[in-house]
C-alpha cells in the first residue's frame, strides 16, 4: 500500500503542473485578421465611377446586402461610367 500512495502523492502534483502548463498554450500567437474591404452599404467603392464593369458589381452586391435596414449611401460623388464600344451587359 505505501507504493500505491507514493505514486498519488507524486503523480497529483505532477498533474497539476502539467495542467497548467497546457493552461498557458492557449493560442494568442494567431496574426490579427486582417480587414476586408468596407460593406458596400457603407461607401462606394471608386471602381463603381471608374469602369461599367465596376459599377454594375457594385450595383449587384448593393442588391444582395441588407441595404434596407441600413443608413443610405452618399452617392452624390458617382458618375455611372458609359462605354460606347462595348456590347451590353445582362445584369442578373
């Protein structure tokens, strides 16, 4: 019986030490995320001005967001872009 209580009373604290060992590795050395582009409910992005491509994207992702419960956007400072040469597009 004394064998069985000295592996207890050595195996109890080591458990103890290794428990908090394992405590301490709890991640913290992850890289911060890094920010994405703003919500297109927030602000136009300036390729909305700067190509057909770019407006009719910013038009497509306007319409899947949740635009109707937010603040409305500025869009005072948008000249929708035109092209003469291209063929026009479907907007889905």
């Amino acid at each position: 019986m004394k064998t069985g209580r000295n592996w207890a009373a050595r195996g109890i604290p080591a458990a103890l030490v290794l428990s908090a060992l394992l405590a301490g590795c709890g991640g913290g050395n992850d890289p911060a995320p890094s920010p994405g582009p703003p919500p297109v409910t927030s602000e136009v992005p300036p390729s909305a001005s700067q190509s057909v491509a770019g407006f009719i994207a910013y038009l497509q992702a306007l319409v899947v967001s949740a635009a109707d419960t937010l603040e409305p956007v500025n869009t005072s400072m948008v000249t929708a872009p035109t092209d003469d040469a291209i063929e026009p597009q479907a907007v889905d």
